[in-house]
C-alpha cells in the first residue's frame, strides 16, 4: 500500500459556480489507494473497450480474448436474441418510464410468468438489478431485526446489511463455509427477534456453491430467513445435475440444483450475467411480493429496465428452454479444459466446483500489476483482483469462461497461462490458503 496522507474536507472542496465540489475523492483511509493505482493506470481496469467481435475485444490497438464477461451463456451474441430487440421497441418504444407501481408493460408479467414456472417458486418480482433489491430489500425484511452476513457475500449485500442496520438492525458477520458459526450466531440471539442470513449461492470468486440444504436446514430450525443471491449460478446451475451434466439442467439456479424448497427462503438473482440483459428478480412468496409492491423504493420510484431488456430476458428464456442444456454442457467442457490445465500446471485455484468462475491467486501480492500487463499483452483479458476486494491472500486474477470463447481462445488461454507461471510467482495447488 502506499502511504498516501488522509485529507481534510477542506483541502478537496472547490467551489464550482458558487457550489463546493469534490476536487480529490473523499476518504477517510487508504485502504483504496492499490486500487486507485491500478485504476488509473492498469490497462485492464476502467479500460474503454473500442470494439467487440465475438469473445473478442478491442482496446486500442490490441485485440484480446475476453475472459472477463459474465455472458455466461453467449445469449449477447445469440442472432434470434438480438432480433427481439427491435420488434419490441417499436411496440413499447425505447423506455417504460413509469415507476413499476404506476404500471408495468404486458413483458414484465409474460417474465414473471415464465420465471415462476423455470425456478418453480412460489411468486417472482423482477426488478432492475441485484443491488437495488439489496438495497431496498434487505432492510425491509430485516427492520430493527438481526441480519447476518456469510463473510464471503457480495459486496452489494454488506451494502444492504449496512443501511439495514443504519435503520435500527444489528449486524453480525457469519465464518464463510462454517454452518456451525451460522447456528452460534442464532443461537445467541432473542428468539423474538427477525433473524435474516445473507449468503452467497455460486460465489462470485470462488465460483463455488454453498451446502445450501445445510444452510437451510440451520435457518429453519432457528427461524431465520435465508436471503440467497445467485447472481453467478442462475442460468449455469439447475435441476437434476448427473456426473453426465455436473451443471444441472434448464440453469434454473441453486435451489433447484439441490432440489431444496423456498420455504423460508428468499432468492435473488439477475438476467445481467447469464442473460445479457439488465434485469433482476426475486423468488418469494406472494405476499411478501405485495408488500415489496408498496414498500421497495426501487418498485415505487425507480426508472424499469429498458424494453430491450425486457425483450431480450423473453428471448432468452426461449432460447434456453430450447438449447440451454447443449450450452451448459459445452460450456460445462470448456471450462473442464482450462481447469485441467491449472490442475496440470499446479496452480491452486478457489474453484472446486468446475463452475466457469475461476479465480488464481498470486504468490506474491505485490505483482498484481506485472501481470495484469503481461495477460493483457498476450492478449487476454481477465478480472484483476487486487485488494481490498479480495483479501491479501486471494489477491490474483478472475477468469470466466463462456459459452463463446472458442476452442482457439481456451488454447490460447492455456498456453498464456503455462508461461505465466513461469515468470510469476503463483500460489502452488497445495499451497496456503
Ligand atoms: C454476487 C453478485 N451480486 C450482485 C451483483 C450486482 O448485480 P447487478 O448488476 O444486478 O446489480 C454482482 C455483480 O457483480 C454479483 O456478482
């Protein structure tokens, strides 16, 4: 980290027009400035990406291979995806801006419909993204209550925890894969109180899921809620998975994968990874549904997802009612090939799911930035993860494969990644975690 000196208010406010603005980030830390750095300076971070071709990119001059898109599927690359764009705008025009409460165009009902029946859950709500739902959701269900937070959970729901407890609740973080922490925790605390546990289903960088049935189970027996985020595992994992289809089928999220019930049990996740579109939803029940309709500031207030979103989550699940399975299972492949070679190499991976999340972490922190440049030029392009998003220790980088990288990319991948393990010093397969 470098040692940047904290700043007084008054040495970054400017006045602008009479208005005092920000001319330096506020912060009362320096717990951001690695990060900073790499922003300000790294190619593979805050880049503008100046033209696409597939699961290629171009930045510059440089072409890469992207293996940073959560397009899991590749439905933004689908030509019938694409093609129930226009149609739809000329019907609905470009943007539904009415507040959901004041009225919802005829697609919104048709993907709640349709999802309800996919997830076979009691009731859905779409609304734009995860992190509104966070937001606005888990204070809601939480009120003056308890919400307990798994220590791997996505960042935007220890921002939902946060305004929650600003709102009166205590909040209490849970040991990440430690269910006999998550029964301590509710153990120790009044039985009278709302209890609310916020996890993570396939995890956003270890691309592993949780023993979700375990989880449940503890929950019930405590009478606490189970909030679920399947941003990552919605549209890959599903029903029914086999050592033939370790995904699963018809990628209708992890509480199917383990055939486990919604009773007391809230699931959220998005169309903006696996279905290219912005858009999310929660599984829950009918009534909870109409209290959020009067409650969730994003149903009452917020501008909906555009009518290209609206058009293309319908395509979607069209599409993969009817070829979803063939492309888990290719993807499924896909990743096996890049996994097999990190096994080969020796490198230690989060990954032991053979989810197409694969997070490697560094040996040496400090490089992050030396190889960061030597993927980007060799031509692909990955998620950095340097800290504070990941702790110390898992300060490395994020593939995810998808559907549309093909054969030429995962070799090229591989082959970028046997060198680099030459030149760096990565984390051994029986290393520290
Ligand atoms: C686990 C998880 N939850 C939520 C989000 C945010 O989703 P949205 O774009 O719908 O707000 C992300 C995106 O990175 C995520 O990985």
């Amino acid at each position: 980290m470098t040692g940047a000196t904290t700043l007084a208010t008054a040495d970054f406010a400017t006045k602008l027009n009479g208005v005092a603005v920000p001319s330096e980030s506020p912060r009362s830390d320096n717990r951001w400035d690695d990060l900073e750095r790499l922003r300000s300076s790294h190619p593979m971070m805050d880049a503008v990406i100046d033209e696409v071709q597939g699961r290629r990119i171009r930045i510059g001059n440089q072409w890469l291979s992207d293996f940073a898109s959560c397009n899991y599927l590749g439905f933004d690359l689908h030509p019938q995806i694409i093609a129930s764009v226009a149609p739809a705008v000329q019907r609905w025009g470009t943007h539904p801006s009415w507040s959901r409460l004041l009225g919802s165009p005829r697609p919104y009902v048709e993907i709640e419909e349709r999802l309800t029946e996919l997830l076979g859950a009691p009731d859905t709500l779409v609304l734009p993204t995860i992190t509104l739902i966070h937001m606005s959701v888990i204070p809601l269900l939480v009120g003056q209550g308890a919400v307990l937070v798994d220590a791997q959970a996505h960042k935007t729901i220890y921002e939902g925890a946060a305004i929650a407890r600003g709102a009166g609740a205590t909040l209490h973080r849970v040991r990440a894969n430690d269910p006999e922490h998550l029964a301590q925790v509710l153990r120790s605390l009044p039985a009278n109180v709302t209890k609310v546990f916020c996890i993570d289903g396939v995890n956003s960088m270890t691309g592993n899921a949780p023993d979700l049935p375990l989880y449940a189970r503890i929950c019930r027996e405590h009478g606490a809620l189970l909030y679920v985020d399947d941003a990552h595992g919605f549209g890959i994992v599903g029903e029914s998975p086999t050592p033939n289809m370790p995904y699963g089928y018809r990628g209708n999220s992890i509480v199917r994968y383990y055939n486990e019930s919604y009773e007391n049990l809230v699931l959220v996740a998005g169309f903006s990874k696996s279905y290219s579109s912005l858009a999310a939803f929660l599984a829950l029940p009918a009534s909870l549904k109409n209290y959020l309709k009067v409650a969730a500031p994003p149903y009452l207030y917020s501008g909906p997802s555009p009518t290209a979103s609206l058009a293309t989550v319908l395509a979607g699940l069209g599409v993969n009612e009817l070829e979803g399975d063939d492309i888990r299972r290719a993807l499924c492949q896909k990743t096996r090939r890049v996994l097999d070679h990190i096994a080969k190499l020796g490198l230690r991976t989060l990954n032991t799911s053979g989810y197409p999340v694969i997070e490697l972490p560094l040996g040496n922190a400090d490089e992050i930035d030396a190889v960061g440049r030597f993927l980007f030029d060799r031509g692909i392009y990955v998620t950095l993860a340097p800290y504070p998003l990941v702790p110390r220790s898992q300060v490395g980088f994020r593939v995810q494969v998808t559907a549309a990288n093909d054969d030429s990319q995962i070799d090229q991948l591989n082959d970028v990644l046997t060198e680099l393990c030459q030149r760096f010093e990565m984390q051994p397969a029986t290393g520290p975690v």
